[in-house]
C-alpha cells in the first residue's frame, strides 16, 4: 500500500485569499493613518518630540 506525501503548503486559491486579506488590511490601515486625526495626534507627537519636551 503506498501512502501519498501530505500537502505542506498552501495552494493557489489559498495564497490568493491571503494576498486578497493583506491587501485589504493594507487599505484600511492607509485609511486610518491618512485620516485627519490620526494626522493630528502623529504631528502632535513630532512636535513634542522636537521642542524636546
């Protein structure tokens, strides 16, 4: 009886729903750091950082 080696990785429609999953949480991400708040509170940041207190 022969035995069939297990599969050790993803396949094509896996790899697909994954780059399809990355990419969207790459646009939201964007979405976020992009926004006018988050804008804010980052700048807000650097200039306490760089007035040096």
């Amino acid at each position: 009886m022969r035995t069939f080696g297990r599969d050790a990785g993803m396949v094509t429609s896996e790899y697909a729903m994954g780059i399809v999953a990355a990419v969207g949480f790459a646009g939201l991400l964007f979405k976020v750091i992009t926004s006018g708040q988050t804008r804010e509170a980052l700048q807000g940041i650097v200039e306490k950082a760089l007035s040096g207190g």
